[in-house]
C-alpha cells in the first residue's frame, strides 16, 4: 500500500527524517514521496502532525 502527502502538509520535514528508505523529499509546495523507494511501512504516516499523509486507497 503506497503512501501521498496532500496539500495539508506543513513542509516541517518530520516526515523526511523517519523515513528508513529516504523516499521523502521537499517538493515546490510541500513534501512528496518516491514511489518507487516507498516501503509502504508507514512511519511517516505516523509521524506527521498535520495528518497530511494518507494511503493512496484514502486519497481521492
């Protein structure tokens, strides 16, 4: 199961630092994640205060 990060994210970079496989990094308006480097793990999901990252199933 993948992972986004939506509009609400804060750009804090939280999300980033937690990341085992560095597959978050900072986009034009706020973080995003590789695709192809996601573990799907959820540690960023977890660690988000603003509960910007949803799984892709979450996101329409």
């Amino acid at each position: 199961m993948a992972f986004v990060i939506t509009d609400e994210c804060l750009a804090c970079g939280s999300c980033a630092e937690q990341c085992p496989a560095e597959a978050i990094f900072e986009g034009e308006s706020h973080f995003e994640i590789d695709q192809e480097k996601c573990l799907a793990c959820g540690s960023c999901k977890a660690q988000c205060p603003a509960k910007a990252i949803k799984n892709t199933e979450e996101e329409e």
